[in-house]
C-alpha cells in the first residue's frame, strides 16, 4: 500500500499502516535493545506524543476560527440586507443570497444557473447589457438602474453595482431595491 492510496480519516487504515511499519522497524532491529536505547526509543516516543497533542490542538484552533468565519460569512453574504449575486460571464447566476432571492421572487436554489437577463424589465435591457459589458471587460466597478422584472410582471426597481472578479471569471453585483425611493421622487 503505497502512501498515496492511505486515508488518513480512515483510523483503522492508519492503524494498520502504522503496524506494518513498525513490522518492518522490527526486522532491521535484529539485536535485542538495551536499557539506554529502550530510554532513547521512549524519550522520542513520549517528544513525539506531545508534538502531535501540540499539533491536535493547533488544528482544533483551526477550526474553530474557520467556523468563527463560517459564521461571519453567513452573516456578511446571506443575511445582508441587499441583494449578492454572482454571475458567470454568460450572464447565468452562480451564486446569490437570500435577499437577492426575495427579489426576484422565490428561493435562491430555483435562480441557480439561470440568466440574470431574464429578470431585466425590457425597456431597462439595452442599460443593463452595456452595464454588464463594461463589467466584464473592464474590471471597473460600475452601476446602473434598472426595473426587474419576471413574465412580464414588474418586481422591483433597483440600483446596482458590479465588478469583475478576474480569478474565476465572474461578476459580482450587489443591488438595492429603490422602488420606494422611485416613486417618492415621482410624486
């Protein structure tokens, strides 16, 4: 069994790793140990045990900050009060949170890989395809406002801003919903 084939989750696979080693430990150590190499042999057991209880509660430590941020994120990203997308540079949505889901009008896992476009108002297409061009080739923040919309229902009006994430080849928007502050400015 070849160290690359090992899972090291697997304890019983461990364990048994670990025997054959000392097996094969054991066959070069023909002679029997003395009293000062069995010292030896126990000093360095007992220096290793406590390295890994050290390095256990480094990796406990760990995780508890990766769940500190998991908890951070969730908060930042999922319960913020605007709307966060994520869009491929197609324009399909490959994340958002529950805000921006609220938008649009259904649970977040029903807009997973669907396209942004299809819940831009017509008359506010032409303003969003040049918004999201300059987006994707600019890696500029821009913005803009447009009517969302979908089946020819009007959602919401909203402002939003976007920008380019090279890494991965997406977009991220954020967007406010400013339809009460629309028609405050139209009375």
């Amino acid at each position: 069994m070849s160290d690359e084939e090992i899972d090291f989750t697997n304890a019983k696979m461990l364990r048994l790793k670990a025997e054959e080693q000392l097996k094969e430990k054991q066959k070069l150590l023909a002679n029997p140990l003395n009293a000062y190499d069995l010292k030896r042999m126990m000093h360095e057991l007992q220096v290793h045990q406590i390295e890994l209880e050290m390095q256990n509660e480094e990796l406990h430590k760990a995780y508890d900050t990766a769940e500190i941020a998991l908890k951070k994120y969730t908060m930042l990203y999922d319960l913020a009060p605007v709307g966060y997308f994520t869009l491929n540079l197609e324009g399909d949505i490959v994340d958002l949170n529950f805000t921006g889901a609220k938008m649009l009008g259904d649970r977040r896992f029903s807009f997973i890989n669907r396209n942004f476009k299809l819940f831009i108002a017509e008359d506010s297409l032409p303003e969003f395809n040049n918004f999201f061009q300059l987006i994707c080739t600019t890696n500029a923040k821009e913005s803009c406002e447009v009517m969302l919309e979908y089946g020819h229902n009007p959602l919401c009006f909203v402002y939003m801003e976007g920008i380019s994430n090279c890494d991965n080849q997406t977009c991220l928007l954020s967007i406010i919903d400013i339809t009460r502050f629309k028609k405050q400015i139209n009375l």
